[in-house]
C-alpha cells in the first residue's frame, strides 16, 4: 500500500481547492477504508466555498455522497441485512455519523436529523481529524459509520446521478404524505429537485411537474417520468407559473408542491401554486438566503394547508433509494445526471461548473 | 304562536345594528325551528362589523353558534345518534350547512371545509333569507342543518362559554397532533385560545402555556387547567416571550405552539417558539390581517418543522368538544368565559365590549 | 329511442339467469341513462349466484362496475372536477350510492364506506326499482350517483380490467401505508389481488411478490410489473411459502402483506409472512366463509403488528386509480386481465367461466 | 460501602426465591450504582416464575421498574435533557438497554422494541453478569442504560404504582390512536389495564370502560377517572360483556378497546366491541397463552378494523408516561395501585399474592 494518498481540500471560504497529500489511512476497530470510486459534487459543496454553513470546521475535504471498493476492514462487518462486508466490495456508505442515540431528540422527539450530535462527511469534518470526505483517493471509514453495499447490477455512475439527492429527495416525498394519483409540482430542477420529482413519480403521483431552469435540467426531468415542466425562462413572472399549474389543476392548484430553489421568494410562490388542503415542503432552503413574506390568511390559515421543512435524511431513507434505484434505474436511467466526470486536480473547476448550473451534476473519479 | 319574532340586524359594514321584525318562521320538512335560548357574540361578528369578511350578504342576523328549546319541527327528526329530536328539547346545532358531497374537494380530497358550497349560519346567510342567525327570538333550522342535543347536565352558560370556540379549539388541537406529554404552547387568550387550551390539556399534554392578555383571560386559563400564562403586558418584546417559552422547554422550544391572536406578526414570533421537528398550527388568521416575514431556512426548513392551517369546523370536532364538555365542565368550568349576558336591543353593546376586548365571550338571551 | 331493453336477471340464489325486457329508463332530474358499453363479472357475482352476500333483494340486474355512452341526462350535469357531461360521453360511474352524510359513521366517524344507508348498483338493488346494474343495454343513473368521464386515451377494455378491482385494490393499498422501498406481498392473483399488486408497485414498492393460482393469472402479474410470483401448485403446503416470503426478505418477512383471497386460512398464513412491526391488510374475506385460528402472541403482541380490514372503496379512490390507469396503461396493459368477452345471453357461462377461475375477468359487451 | 449486598434470586422457573449475596456493585465508566429505594412485582415476573418466556437466562435477579437513589457515577453522567445527574438524586431508569441502533429493525423499519439485540433488566440479564434487576438492596446501572430522574414531588410509592405499567400503557394508548372525544373499553384490569385506562382518559376520551376483575381493581379503576367498570364476575358470559359495552356505545361499539387480560379469548371477544373502523389493540398477550379464533370477515375486513400489536415501550414513552404522571398524581393517586409492600426475604410471598390477583401491584422496600 501507499504511504500517502492525495485529496482536494477546502482550507477556507472562497480560497482556491488544494490538492494534499495525507497518510494513507488504516481502518479503526469497526471501521474500514475505501479505494474511492466516485464522489459527488454538490450544492453544498458550493455553499461550503462561499461560507455560507455555520460551524464548518475549515480545513476539510468535501464530498459527502461517494461510492468505493472495501480496501481494509477494522474487523468483520456486517451490512444492516446481517450481510458480511468483504474486501473489494462495491460500497457508499451514510455520510451521517454521530447521532448520539442519547440526547432528547434522539430518544424523546425521535427526531433523528436535529440530534446536535449528528456529523456529517465532508461537512462537518475537519480535515485535521482524518480523510473523511470524497475528495480523496481514500476514504476512512469511523467505526459506527454505516456502509451500504451497491445492489448488483446498479452502475456505480447512476448511484453517483442520485448522489446525496436519493436520501433527501425520498425524505422530502415522505413528508409530502404523496397519495396514489395526487398532482405534485416541484420547484427547482436541481439535484434535489429532480430526485424529488422521480420519487414522488414513483410514489404513485398522477402527475409530476417540474418548474426550473436551465433547458438541460428540464429535459432530464421529461426523460425520467416527470410528466410536464415549465422554464423559467419562458415564464419569469411568478404570477405566470401560478397560472401553469392551476391551468393543469383544473383550477384548483396541486395536491403537493415541493420546494427545492434555495430561493425564499419560491416560498410564497409555491404556498399559491398549493390546492386548499394541499401539502407543502420546503426542503431546499439548506442555507439562510434571506427572508420571505407571506400572507398567513390566505396561504395557510385559509387554505388549510400543511407546510413541511424537511431537513437531511435519516439512514432508512438512504436505504430505500437505493433499493428503488435498483429497481427502477433501467428504465429511469439516473446516469443522465451525471453531466460531467472529472479528476481530483480539476476540483476548483468543478466546484465552478456546479455554481454556474452549467452541470445537472459533477462527479470526481479521483 | 306569535305572527313575528325580533332579530338584531347588522344592515351594513359599520352600520349601527337595529332590531326587526320577522315573520314567525316555521319549520320546512326535515326542519325545524328554535326557540332562542343563547347565542354568541364572538370574534368573527366584530370582523363582520368591521367589513373585514368577504362575500358577506348584508343585511345579516348575526350569530352562529347558539342552543335553544326545540319549538316545531317538519317532520319526525333525528339526532346523529338515531335517537328522535322531540319538541321541547335543548338542542345546538352545527353552524355549517350545505357542504355538497359532490364537489371535488368533498369527494376526492375530503377536505370538507374547502367545500364552495359551504354556508354558515350568521355569517354567510342573508337576512333577506330567513332568520338564520342566532340573535333572534327564534331561528329557522333548514333541512339538512344538523340538530345537537346538549347533553344532559350541561349547562346551556357553560356550552356557550365553549361556543364556537369548541369545534375551533378542538380542531386546532386535532392538527396540532398533540401527544401525550407534550408542551404545548397557545399564542392569544381569546375564546379561540383559551378552548385551544383546555383541549390541548384534554388531549393529555403535560404542560400548556398561554401568552395572551388581557389580565382576567389569563385568569381564566389558569382556572382551566393552564399551567402558566404570560401577559403581553409583562414581556411586551416578541424576543422576551420566546425566552419565557425556551425557559419552560430546556431551552429547546415547545413541541407544539397553536397561533390564535390574529395578529400575523405572532406567526414568526410563534414559529421562534418551536422546537425542531414541532408543529405549529395557524388558526388565529380568519380574516387577512396583514403578510408576515419569516425565514423559510430557519424557522421551517433547519427546523423540519411542521406548519398546519386550521379552517373551520366539521361536525365531528363540534359533536366530539361537546362530549368533552359534558364530561369536563364540572372540573373546568367553561361557565366561566361567559363575562356578560345581553338581552338583543343591546347588540351594539354586547359588539363594542367584545371588540374592546373587555369581555372573554358575550351572549345574548333574547 | 326502443321501448324496452334487454337485462340479464339474477332471480334468486343458484337460479338461472334469465333475459328480460324492461322498459328502457328514462332520468329522473339531476340523473342520467348510459348506454351500456361493457360490465363486469367479478367475484362478488359469482357470491351473489352462491347466495352468501346477506340482504340481496333478488331480482337483481347484477354488473356493479360498468361503461357506458351518454344517451340522456336529466337536465345540466357536471363531473367532480366541474366539467360539464355531454350526450355521447364515455363515462363510468361509481357504483355506490345513497352514503347519507348524516348518521354518525358519515359525520362523526368519517367512515363513509360503513354507512348503513350505502347501496350499490347490482348488488344491493332490485331489478323491481329498475335498471340499476351493468349487465343490461342501458343503465339508468340515478340523480346523486357520480358520473366519471373515462379520461381522453384509455381504452374502454383496460378500464374494465381494473373493473370494480381499482377502487378496492387502491384501497387496500392506501390501508397498508406502503412505504418507498417496501416489500409487498400480495396474497391472492383474483382481480383485486392484482390490482392491489400494481397498486403497491405504483406506491413505491421496491419489490411486490403474488402468491395464488392459476399460472396464467400469474403471468399476468408479471407483466405488469410484479417482481415474483408463486404459484400454490408449486408449493401446497402453507409452510413452505412463508419460507418462500422469507427467502426474499433477508428472513424477516415482507413490510406489507395483503389478503386478497377469499379463505380464511390466508390469514394465519399470511401474518407468518409479515416482518416485525409490518401491516396486514384484509380486503380479501367479502364473505363470510369461516372463522380463523391465530395466535395473539406471536402473530400480533410480540410481532407489533398492525392488521387493517378494509372494506369497500369510497370515491376518491375509484378517481384517484382511474387517473393512474390513464398514466401508466400504456406501460401496464390492464387490457390484459379481460380473458373473455360475452354477450348478455351468455351470462351464465361467463359466471360459470368466473367461479371455474377459467378467466381472470370476464365482461359483457351488451 | 459494604462488600457485599442482598439480592432476592430466581434460580430456575419454579424454585423457590433464594435470597444471596452479591459483590456490591461499582460503576463502570459511564454506569452508575442506585441504592434501591422500590422494586416492583408485576405479572412478567409471575410469567418468569411459571416459565412462560423463552430465553431467560436463569439465574436472574427479578425486578424491571425501580427507582433508587444514585450512589455512586461512574463519571459525570446527564439526563436526556441534558442536566447532571447527582450522587443522592433520587432516579429511576429505564429497563431496556441494549438497542443496538445498527440492525435492520432499528435503522431501516424504526421499529426500535424490535431490535433483536435488546436487553431488559430483570428479565434478559442474568445475576452471573452482575446486579441487573431491582430485587437487591443496589442495582448496577450499565452504561448507556438511561436513568430518569424522578420530577420534584413525585412520590416514589405513586411511581411505582404506575411501574411498569406507565410505559407499557402510554404505548397502547398511543397505539390505540385516542381522539378526543372517543370511547375507550379496556379489557383488563391488571396494572397495565389500569395505566391504559388512565392514559386512555387523559389523551381525551370521553368515556372510558374497563371491564375486569377482581372488585378492588374496578375500584381502583373508578378512583382514577375511569367512567364505569365491570366486573367479570357480574358478567360472566362474553355476550353479556359485548351487550354492555353496545348499551354505552348507542349499540355501534367503542372507538377503540385495548385487550389487557393475557386471555386469548379476549381478542374475538373484544372484537365484538369494537365499533366499525374502530382500532383494537392487543397489549396482554406478552406470552403465548394459546390461539384464538376469529372471524377474518366479520371481525376485521366487513368493520374496516385496524387490530394493533403493542409490543414493549420506547424511552420516549416511559419519559412522557412520569411527566403526565407528575401532572396528575395529585388528582389521580397512582398510589392506590400498590396494594402491598415487602421486604425482599418475602420474594416468594409477594409474587404468590400477585399470581393470585391478591394485590394490584406489589413492591420491595430492600
């Protein structure tokens, strides 16, 4: 084995990706270290360069969503089925580690994503403790950190098109309670976005629309089941794409409606596109990008509405995307997302290509 | 039998109420007519008065929730029990009448407040059409409005003190989906409010706290099972009454807060109260006073909070509040909301002490 | 327009069907009369000729899921969505009728579909009141019952594939609380055990497993999209298909298990095929064909399990599978569940056909 | 300290109770030593002495639910809400530990009391690994087992009166789904009978019923809010049982009925009870007594019955059930379920009164 690995580090706020060099890293007891295959980029790979998360423990290494082969195991592991983790074996793993089991919200609210203990790779994890993100060519695995082997026959760059999306698009679906033949508008045609529409496409929805930008990202969406989508660019008045859906809504506006922006102001744009009773969840605002102004009469009180935030996601999600990724990808094709490979050198370009939407989404094959 | 009968009559938006008279109704089949014993004076009658309500058909008897002794009825009739309505009897009704059963929000979302349909004795009645409103002498029950008996040992003060507030409170507290042991907290002291209250206590909170003004409403709380009440006029800073409430909670927030000021400026205060992964229910909006800023990261999505509009009433939540106040009012007292009675020609009276907050609930007996 | 038309009759348990004449209907205002383009044979006329449905006031004209052109209506009628009904409109309606919306299993419990004022066209009509089933040249709708446009595209033979299987099957589907990347196991291949399989997987099961007979009921299911099926003749004894369920479940038994067979054996069976804390749905035990043996212990208390009758379908659910029936038809075929189609005068061999299980589903074609 | 402490033992099912004596117990870091104040006897003890549950590795050390005073830490040591436990802190614990947070069921199905790797003092531990039950003067609390303080007030007598009944009740309660306003039949007059009954009427019920015997226990029952109880000896008949509750129900059945008995008769009988679309839930079958007979079509599918297994409690229940009991206990006297007190040299005696129903709940004063 080598003495040394290489990995793309984020050393500050707005400062210039670098490539180091770390020691090459040995399994703990109960953990274990992957040869990377591919980790993600995403959007909050750039929200981590423009500093806009509190508490990021700068220097790290990104890349929180990554697939490898099993190089060493601290130990015999097992997968959550009871399944033996073998060397070699094509794994992601949940980048979610920490939860305490101990604290209020874990054992009193079972509200496992606010337990303040919760870390996350390539987030919340300083690359002074250690290769824990998926910029690297390795990556250590901490003891009670969960591994998910791939199924067979799933192509390691379709997982990759899912990314961190499966987990937080499927939760996001959970929370819109979508029932079999709703109508569910999407905003935002990100990552999130698009895995959120496939998800509640195969939650039973009627109908899926997807309202975003650009074209590429749209076009995706059609080919992946959404049924109809709206681009910004042809509707810049947010009066208008209310119009859109209550015009597909005889009138009424959509069962669900589920924000993935970003943008606050999509927030009260969503609240008009929603049917009385309808449900709405906001699970795109990740980051403080301001405040919004709405109108509590007639968007919820009125309305009878239900709005949902919906933050990370919890192993059992991440589980079951990847079960109906299995399923499904053969005739949804997840790869699609997955605009552009690139090597661990060019990770400042990336990042960049990823903040100018120019890529559905990037991956690193370092 | 007399050939008329009086009624209080709010002619116009702002209009001095005047008293008239109106033919003796009688029952068509499947009706029934009242002989007024109470009817409220409640909150929705001073945004009546205000013209702040839409779609009102002025001239209009006020009134929605009232008892009174059956006086005639067209035809046999029964209660939803089975049991027959008998002539003499004291009996409510459920204010809300002529929900379709047909209309795409009744048949397929099942949302049955959203009906169009929907009418609402006092509020959405004309006076041109019948004397259906309860401040009259007597009132006209269509076919199809559906007859409560009080049950027995209820007192027909203790009913009105609950009032509409029953099905509301009860309501809100069904969405706030209170679980036992929780801390639930209710923003407004109003009829509303306090009922929120007594049935998140009911529900089988272990703590509810109510932030209201003024003095004697909070009085009235704690007489009915509140565990502790702040007056607005002791923490006149949104900021302060969110430290009260973080005091209570181990600093984490209520798990569930129920809105019922009016004011939307309580939203984004009420939304700072919550605990992650709470629920917050907005019931206070009936009528659009105003937009509120909040902050979609912050207060909903970070939050995984859970925000629930509140509209109305069905005839399970009147039916199931009084249940509960039949077997609740001897420990808690509703009586005690009732500050004064007024015979009808005191109307305006009754209107103005309940706008200038200086009485819990006022009612009429006619 | 004739004078009369022709109807199939259903006289008394175990009677030959007879061909009669009846005047041809005409509406009553706010009703309608079809032209009868195809009814159904389902399991539940083949009990209705067994007698073992209770309060059947034979005569009967049975077909209880039918479509139909438009050939008069009585006066203006609109569909749920507000869309007017014209002459020669394909439609169907759902068949049952006459929920009162006024006892208390429709008011206070919301429990529409165990109203005990509820009829159903075929079965719990009497050929004396006129033509209120399917197997018949023309139907008359009675003002009140809902009229459902076939959507533009579907084909009139895949609807009737779903047949009255597409309220029930989306019903018991609803029940279960399918979760994305359930496993599902659907006991029973009749009509409603498949539909309730394409409903699972149209829920987000990862994986929907059929258990039944005969093989080509089985081969239906797999083309439309279940995963595995065993046929009982491959595996007689109970025992060995629980293991069958267990080997496909990493030995826990599936999420979601649905009854859907008729014999009251099926459910001892099938709580030995449920994981811990998973949901058993029964929706297969129309009749009463015999008490089950289980144990409290281990199939309930210490499994944590959650057993769901369901009985009937309520209109939300017979649009909401309609409108997913024009979404994936075309994937799907449902066309393929009708093996035969009769004419009226051979209504007895299409029961005969129904009860010997020759056909998946049979139709009429009037 | 004294080098050794007493400890009542059950060597083998049957044998008689030997009382001997243990190292005294030191804490391992992050463990903790109770100086045991109360222990309870409860009907799983009586199933260990007869040997009904599979498993148990005899020798043990009975006694799940205690409460003591701490000892001794082993370090510094937080409750769930995050403040320091004391040396003198009076404290009790909850008696699962072991969860392993990693399986299947915990992380996948969040179905946690079915994890297959947990643990329950007195009834999986054996006294080879230490003083793991409250049948001793100490207990060894492990680390990561979570103790719970008593709230300021709490008398210990009235927790234990409550015991392990407060957990296993507020579960079944929750189960059971309470609206406000239902019917509530018990089955069961037992401790956890009567902690579902009180639970079942602070989330709200209207009327609650328990049906059970011996008389004392009915009275108990009635002391603490219950509405009306029967007693099993005046009603020896189950048809007699079902009529009664139909006489109280309007002849429709209760809302929801929770079996408490260990009788698998119970379950058809309380299926008679049971209202359409009522929820049954089976809480008293926590050994297998034997089978039962249903009718899958009459009892479940045709009433549109949710039948519930309630397997154990979570720490969130056992947390929620000591805050409600904190509100309450001065109305309610939780007291009242102790009937008897015993030193710990009287094991065999105490579990004889509770074997034949002499005493609602025993406890040890060590």
């Amino acid at each position: 084995m080598p003495e040394t690995i290489r990995a793309a580090v984020m050393t500050a706020p707005r400062a210039a990706l670098e490539i180091r060099a770390f020691p090459a890293p040995r399994p703990a007891p109960g953990g274990a270290v992957l040869q990377t295959l591919l980790s993600e980029v995403c959007g909050t790979d750039v929200h981590l360069h423009h500093g806009r998360l509190a508490g990021v423990p700068y220097p790290i290494i990104p890349g929180h969503v990554s697939c490898g082969r099993v190089l060493e195991t601290g130990g015999s592991l097992n997968d959550v089925e009871g399944r033996p983790i073998t060397t070699g074996q094509l794994v992601t793993f949940y980048d979610v580690f920490g939860t305490c089991g101990a604290c209020w919200h874990c054992l009193v609210a079972r509200a496992a994503t606010r337990c303040p203990h919760r870390r996350v790779y390539g987030i919340t994890t300083s690359a002074r403790d250690g290769v824990l993100g998926g910029w690297a060519e390795r990556i250590e695995i901490l003891p009670g950190v969960r591994l998910l082997p791939l199924p067979d026959g799933v192509d390691p760059l379709a997982f990759m098109g899912g990314g961190c999306g499966l987990g937080t698009g499927l939760h996001a679906v959970e929370r819109a309670q979508v029932a079999l033949g709703d109508t569910v508008v999407v905003q935002g045609s990100g990552p999130v976005g698009l895995n959120a529409a496939v998800f509640a496409a195969l939650s039973g929805a009627a109908s899926v629309l997807v309202i975003g930008a650009p074209a590429p990202r749209l076009a995706v969406a059609r080919e992946m089941d959404v049924d109809e989508t709206l681009d910004l660019a042809d509707a810049p008045a947010p009066a208008d794409r209310v119009v859109w859906v209550r015009a597909r809504t005889a009138g009424r506006g959509a069962d669900a409606v589920i924000e993935a922006t970003g943008n606050p102001q999509a927030v009260p744009e969503g609240l008009e596109m929603l049917r009385d009773a309808g449900r709405y969840v906001i699970v795109g605002q990740y980051t403080d990008a301001g405040d919004a102004t709405i109108n509590p009469h007639r968007h919820v009180n009125r309305r009878h509405a239900t709005v949902l935030g919906c933050w990370g996601y919890e192993f059992t999600h991440f589980h079951r995307a990847i079960a109906l990724l299995a399923r499904h990808d053969r005739r949804l094709g997840w790869r699609r997302l997955v605009s552009r490979q690139y090597p661990l050198d060019r990770a400042g370009e990336a990042l960049a290509a990823m903040a100018a939407l120019e890529v559905v989404k990037a991956v690193f094959r370092p």
